[in-house]
C-alpha cells in the first residue's frame, strides 16, 4: 500500500522543502507542464520517475540501464544549477 501523498500549492518562484537538505522550486509553469529545480546534496540520487522505473527493471521497454553510468554520465554533464532557467 502507498503512503498517503500530501498535496501541496505554489507558484512559480515558490518553493518546498523536504527536510533540510533538498528544495523543490517552481520555475515556470506553461500550460500543463511545470518546470521544477531540485536543489540536493550530491550523495541524494534525483531521477525522473520513468527513468528510476527502468533503472529497477520496472520500465515496460525492458530496456536494462546501469545506475553507476547513468551517475557517472550525470556526474560528467556538470550541475544542473549552472544552466539558467528558459522563462
């Protein structure tokens, strides 16, 4: 059974805290897409949901992916908060 979800409101430039190490801002909201940064201790692994799926086997491509390249692939893109947001 699924903890229950707690439902939250914000606006673009509002944001939410998930302890005291990892802030979920909104960006930018367009239409029914909204843009989030994550701000977390490197040690913290963020994926998307479909790609954590694939990375535990439950994807429905059957696509195998290793979590160590896929970390160190992400590891040598850089960090995500050099790249300003597209408003």
């Amino acid at each position: 059974m699924r903890e229950p979800v707690l439902v939250l409101t914000r606006k673009r430039s509002q944001s939410v805290m998930i302890g005291d190490d990892i802030e979920v801002s909104v960006l930018a909201v367009a239409g029914d897409k909204v843009r989030l940064g994550i701000s977390a201790p490197r040690s913290v692994p963020v994926y998307r949901t479909e790609i954590y799926l694939q990375m535990r086997g439950e994807g429905t491509s059957g696509a195998e992916v290793d979590v160590a390249e896929v970390d160190q692939a992400l590891s040598d893109l850089g960090s995500p908060r050099d790249v300003p947001p597209d408003d």
